[in-house]
C-alpha cells in the first residue's frame, strides 16, 4: 500500500536534513534553536509541578491559569483584546499552526505564504489538501511581505493568508503600515489571517506590530520555544476568532488531547516571571548578529541587515556549491531554496550559537575556495 498522494508530495524538512550531517567537529548554524538554558525559574517550577503530581490530563484547551496570563500578555505587549475562553494551548506553535491551518482549509482552497518562509507553512497547506500561492519577499524590500504583493494573488479560491514577522528566514520585520494593509485585505475579501508571532520578542531597532490590533479576522500564533529558549518544552498557544473557536478546538483535541501538563506550568511561570533573561537573550542575538552581518558583507557576500528573529539570509552566486563547501569545513548551513522557490541563490544562517562559535564558523567560511 502507499502513502497517501498528500504527504508523497512534501519534502522532508530541509533544515533537518542539514542538521543530520552534524559531525563531531561541526558548527551547527542550520538549526534555529537559542543556544541559552532554559531560565532557572522555569525548570525549578517543572520540578515543583511534578513533586505536587501535576502529570494528568488537563482540559483540552490548557489550564486556566495559563490561558490567563496568556490573554494578560495578548493585550499589554500586542494590544490584543481576547478572553481565556478563545485562547487553546498547543504543542508547540506548530501545533498550533496545524490546527488552525486545517480547521480552516477545504479541499482545493488557497493559502497565500510567505516566500521565502517557513518550511512548515506549505507542508501544512498540502496535509489540509490545500494549495500554497507564494508572496514574494524581495530583498530589495527587505524581504517585507507587502499588501500590495499580496493582494495579486488573492483570488476566489484563497481563504487565508499567513503571515510571520519577524521573519524565518530572513529576520525581516514588518512595518505598522505593512500589518494593517494586510488586515485590510483579510477584512475586505472576508479571509483569515494567521498570524506566526513566535520571535515577536526578538526584534532590534524596530517594533513588533500584531494584526490582530487592527482586524477581527485574526488567529494569533505564538509560543514559548524562541523566546525563553524553550524548544523542548513543545508548548505554544493560538488566540481564534470565536466563531472558529469550535473548528480548530476539533483538530486539536483529535490530535493531540491537550499540551503537556508540565510544559503548562513552565509556560505559565515563563510568563509570570522576571522577563530579564529575555532582555539578556535578544541583546546577545543582537551582538552576535552584528557580527555575523559585518563578517559576511567583508567577504564580499551580500546581506541584508535582519531586525528580528536570529537568522540572516545572504545573497551569493550558486549558494548550493557555497553550502556544500562550508559543510566541508564543518560549517553547517541551509540553502534558500529549502525556504521556497523565492529562496533560490540564497543561504540561510542561524545565530543561534554562542559568539566563539561564530567567530570559528566565520574564520572558516572566509577561507572557502568557491
């Protein structure tokens, strides 16, 4: 028997394929996973969860207390109004991509994505039997997903567009008037807006704008992965429109029950903790970005300077020779194209590594032979 002609059609994940060629001696900068430990007061309420035997079930849209704090954050960092009652705890913000993205999709239905974007957003359009419309993100834009690029590809069929900002993989940030035209044109062809905000606290010199501010027709996507160097906790969250609210709970709760118990109680003491260490984290992303930034563009390799998230996104010549020859030199990169075909004669860098090893990995990218 076969698999079914849905999933024969998505690639394994580009950037995984890259990280299984990890030797002993390699800098890994294709993963996009901080580099920090989890802050202390988050681990020490894990273990306080299971010496009080917190390792059950809870409801499927996660505990109360979380939902709380999460509707607290919403309105006082992203000028979101919600309520506990629209607010589902995911496994992670793929999870909660998942399950807006195919609570929503027919069979035939468009969703625009950004391109060059996340691997996952396409692989979850075609799992819905959905179709992917790419939107260019240009690099003389800054790679800035514009509403007026967007709306040539609305058509009859689209019934959602995906947005990320700041951006993997390029880092980009979208500007005030970029979210509200986008919210505009969710609004004026009655569609819906995910909204993928998981670096919305890694951003320098620029502010983070939420569509949900300016339009109701807005599933917020956020989680805890990024920020609070989380990743293996898996927990996210998704804020719905209430009237969806029913729909994505559905593919949810068949999918995976409910978030983990533990990882509920991490999350809620992320949130209600000291916020220094997410200060400490995004102005080390800084630094070690600036550095990456001024190392490539002394090589000669073009690169735009990202505002967010912990990524760069050269321009270069044949970026797969330049990637296969910095696997060489145990320097482990993804190329463009792995981000979509608008990816192509790129590569992708993750500073999600600590400052030696950058240096280390730049050291020897300067003495490539390509």
């Amino acid at each position: 028997m076969k698999p079914a002609k849905r999933v024969e059609s998505i690639d394994l994940s580009g950037i995984r394929k890259m990280f299984d060629m990890v030797g002993e001696d390699s800098i890994n900068l294709a993963l996009g996973e901080p580099d920090f430990d989890t802050p202390s007061y988050i681990r020490e309420a894990v273990k306080e969860a299971l010496n009080e035997g917190f390792t059950h079930y809870t409801g499927n849209t996660g505990i109360m207390e979380l939902r709380e704090a999460i509707c607290h954050k919403l309105k006082t960092d992203n000028h979101i109004k919600t309520s506990p009652e629209s607010i589902i705890v995911t496994v992670g913000a793929s999870g909660a991509l998942y399950s807006s993205i195919n609570a929503l999709i027919e069979e035939g239905s468009e969703v625009i994505i950004p391109d060059p974007g996340f691997v996952a957003y396409d692989a979850c359009v075609k799992l819905s039997g959905g179709r992917s419309v790419p939107a260019p993100l240009k690099d003389e834009n800054d790679f800035r997903m514009l509403p007026e690029d967007v709306l040539e590809q609305v058509t009859p069929r689209t019934r959602a567009i995906i947005i990320n900002s700041p951006n993997n993989p390029t880092g980009a940030v979208l500007e005030k008037e970029d979210i509200k035209g986008l919210a505009d044109i969710a609004d004026d062809h009655d569609l819906i807006l995910i909204s993928d905000e998981i670096y919305d606290k890694i951003i320098y010199e620029k502010k983070h704008y939420s569509p949900a501010s300016y339009s109701d027709n807005v599933i917020t996507i956020n989680g805890f992965s990024k920020t609070y160097a989380m990743t293996g906790f898996r927990i996210g969250y998704l804020a719905v429109p209430p009237h969806l609210m029913e729909a994505v709970l559905k593919v949810h709760q068949y999918s995976v029950t409910c978030a983990t118990s533990i990882s509920q109680k991490a999350a809620l003491a992320a949130l209600q903790g000291p916020q220094d260490s997410v200060i400490q984290m995004r102005d080390e992303f800084k630094r070690r970005r600036d550095l990456v930034v001024g190392r490539l563009q002394g090589m000669g390799i073009e690169c735009n300077l990202p505002h967010g998230a912990f990524y760069v996104f050269p321009s270069i010549e044949n970026p797969e020779k330049f990637v296969e020859e910095a696997l060489k030199k145990d320097v482990v990169l993804v190329p463009g194209s792995s981000f979509g075909q608008y990816g192509e004669g790129h590569f992708r860098i993750s500073y999600a590594a600590s400052y030696e090893d950058l240096v280390e990995a730049m050291d020897r990218l300067e003495s490539l032979e390509w």
